[in-house]
C-alpha cells in the first residue's frame, strides 16, 4: 500500500529532471499516516520543510510514501529512497529492494551516532551489503559520507548539496511573532533533551546563561526571554520535575507550522544550539539566513561552514560559557557581535534552492536507469 503522490509549489519543477515518480520508504504502516497527514499539511499550507523526505519533491518529482513491507513491481517508480534505519526487519526489507531494483534505490544516512547506538552486529552486516549495492548513497555530510563508506568497506557515498531555500526563508519570515516589543528573545534550544542518546546538556546552559545574567542589572536582565522547545514527554516531563528554567525565565514552545517557526526564530534577537551529534543543522541554516547571531556545536559540517567563529565542541564545553558571556553581554549593550554573525555568502551557497537541485538532477542524469 503506498500514499501519494506529494508535490509542492516549491519543487524545482523547471528545466531536465531524472525524476517524475519515485517512492519513499518511511517505515511501518503507522509511521507511514503519520509522515503521509503531516505532508498533507504542508501542501495544504504551502510549506517546504527541508527534512530528507522533501528531496524528491526539490527535484521535481511526484513522490509516493511507502510502508515497510510493501511489494514495488520494477516498472512503478523511477527512484526509491529510503533512510538508513538501524532496525533489522527494516534493514533486510531495504536489501531485498536492492537486491531487486538496485540502481534505483538511493539511500540517505542519517546522523552516524544514531546507528550506532542501536545497531548489532546483524544489522551492521545488512547496512553494509545495502551501501555497497545500492544505486546511490547520499550524505549530507563529509562524515556522514564517510561513516557510509566505512559501513560499506567501500568508496560508495557522495556528499549532497540539501533542499535548504535561502529566499523563501527569509521571504516567509517576513512577519514577526513578537511585534516591536523592547524584549531580549533568545532561542536556546530545538529540542532540549534531557536524557536518551541525544541528552545535550540543559542544565549546563541553564548555568552558564544564569551566570551571565548575575552580572547584569536588574533591569537588564528582566528584558531577557529565552525559549525552547521540547519533542517528547519524557523530556517534558524531566523539565518539570528538575525545574529547568527556573533561574532564567525560560518559556516551553509549543509545536508550531514551519511557516510560523520561521517567523518565530526571525523575532529572536539570537539562537543557541548544541548538539552531541553530528546532525544536519536545520536551525542553524533558518538562524544564518535570517541573519541571527548565535553559538553553535562544531559537530555540524552546516555549522562550521556557516558560523565558524561562534562554535563550541559540545553541550558541557566550557567555552560555551565564555560564548554565551560575550554574546548575551553584547545583545544586552547593543555592542558589536560579529563573531557571532553568519557567513553570508556561504549562507547563500547553502540556500541556492534552484541551482543546488539543478546540480543534484545531474548527478541522477548521468547515471540514468
């Protein structure tokens, strides 16, 4: 059974494509209507979020979300792309396409850390006869792409430019969430998390904000809002239970359409976010196109390129606190925080929506099936 198609206003529909119809593998049945209502929402809204299921959209393709399990007959989709899940039943379900489609199976990594945290040894040995066979293996990341390669015991993966919109994100960030008002809004995390493999610190960044704060004015320091958000109710649970926040006054988000998330980082005067993982760096993209200062972790290639004077190796570094000093102090005097600022060309590079696509289309011309 699989749902479909998904397109979008924002594809890059014009000029030579190698794709028209492919299909996505997302999982099991459930995991399939969840992603299936949610792009159903973001037709509906006209949103493009750049998440790895939007690629075959960005390159003009009618794409089919595919439930784990489901037969494909060879002549239905031009390309399947999936993730690599370190599941086993979700691992031999993707060999067994590869074994029977091959050159059109692409297959997308997904932070290093992720796998390895949960894949055994089978699993490892399925991954590495899917890299090595699969007709493309795609990574956001020079290490991510060597993480595949090493998986693979072969030179199998191409770093690939992502579906990141510099225009449109500025575009519809135009209007603000918080008006005019003479607040200091800080976005300090996206998501916090408290325990699990993805635990980046929180309470960490509590002290160091808190720490800059007591050298502050009263009156300063009541202009300062910090925000977050969390993803999951243990998490949100974890914050109740320890308090988090307390000492700085910080405001728990709620789920918000991609639009409005954008319109919400372009009313914050700054962004913090670490991570332990060498993620993809979504937030930093939205925050550098829009121009905010901030600090970030240095595990992210995205990150490095876009902010490579305002980086920190990871959510306990002690630098952090240095950081966060200098930039809250700055935000606060109205003084200079051009270590803090984006990359602008780089920015733009990253977001060249049309031409990016364009380059990855060729990739798939010139290896047709």
């Amino acid at each position: 059974m699989s749902f479909g198609p998904v397109t979008s206003q924002c594809s890059a529909s014009k000029g030579h494509r190698a794709l028209s119809t492919c299909g996505f593998v997302t999982g099991s049945g459930v995991q399939n209507l969840k992603i299936r209502a949610k792009y159903l929402l973001m037709r509906l809204r006209c949103d493009f979020y750049p998440d790895v299921y939007c690629i075959p959209v960005w390159l003009g393709a009618k794409c089919f979300f595919i439930p784990e399990g489901t037969r494909i007959a060879k002549t239905r989709f031009n390309f399947l792309f999936s993730e690599l899940h370190a599941g086993v039943e979700q691992l031999k379900y993707l060999a067994d396409l590869v074994y029977q489609h091959r050159e059109k199976v692409i297959v997308i990594p997904g932070p290093p850390e992720v796998f390895q945290s949960y894949a055994g040894q089978e699993a490892r040995r399925i991954a590495s006869y899917v890299l090595r066979n699969a007709g493309h293996v795609w990574a956001y990341s020079d290490g991510v792409a060597k993480f595949a390669n090493e998986i693979a015991h072969a030179q199998v993966s191409r770093v690939i430019p992502w579906p990141f919109d510099y225009l449109r994100t500025i575009h519809l960030a135009r209007r603000r969430s918080f008006g005019s008002d003479q607040n200091i809004h800080v976005l300090i995390g996206v998501p916090l998390r408290f325990q699990g493999i993805a635990e980046n610190s929180p309470h960490f960044l509590e002290d160091c904000i808190d720490r800059t704060l007591d050298q502050m004015s009263e009156s300063v320091r009541r202009r300062f809002r910090f925000h977050a958000f969390l993803y999951t109710e243990e998490d949100k649970k974890l914050w109740q239970r320890s308090k988090f926040g307390s000492r700085i006054g910080v405001t728990l988000q709620s789920k918000m359409s991609y639009a409005n998330f954008l319109r919400f980082v372009g009313s914050c005067q700054a962004v913090i976010q670490v991570s332990k993982f060498s993620i993809l760096g979504r937030l930093t993209f939205i925050a550098a196109a829009l121009g905010k200062p901030g600090v970030f972790s240095a595990n992210s290639e995205l990150n490095r390129r876009l902010y490579p004077d305002a980086l920190v190796d990871n959510p306990m570094d002690q630098l952090l606190k240095e950081k966060t000093n200098e930039l809250l102090h700055g935000l606060a005097e109205n003084t200079s925080l051009l270590p803090f600022l984006p990359d602008v060309e780089a920015t733009k590079a990253a977001g060249a929506f049309k031409r990016n696509a364009s380059l990855l289309n060729d990739v798939l011309l010139k290896n047709p099936v």
